[in-house]
C-alpha cells in the first residue's frame, strides 16, 4: 500500500490505459478520482469495481 492516504486523479480513466492505471492505484491504496468525458457508464463501473474492493474512488466528468 505505497499510496495509502493519497488522491490519484486520473485523466481519461474510464478505458484503456487510463483504466489500468486507476486500478492499479487503487489496488496500492490512493483515492482515485477517475476521470472521463464521454464514457459515463464505463466510469461508473469502474467506480463500482473499485468500492467493492475496499478501496474509495468517484467518477468525474471534465474536459481537461
């Protein structure tokens, strides 16, 4: 747990690498934020899949 008590905030976070990159934060204990601008309901889940691990995350809709 080398992110325990940080924030991710992670752009483009609901495919792809970005995707991978939230889980793994989550998985070494950050917060994250994750972040999409279209994919909604990719967001969600991910969002989801990442509380039902015992880890926090929201999901965000922004245009960074």
């Amino acid at each position: 747990m080398r992110l325990k008590d940080r924030v991710a905030i992670v752009t483009g976070a609901s495919r792809g690498i970005g995707r991978s990159i939230a889980e793994f934060f989550a998985q070494e204990g950050a917060k994250v934020v994750i972040n999409y601008v279209k994919s909604e309901k990719e967001a969600s889940e991910l969002a989801e899949k990442i509380r039902g691990q015992s880890g926090q995350a929201i999901h965000v809709q922004a245009d960074v």
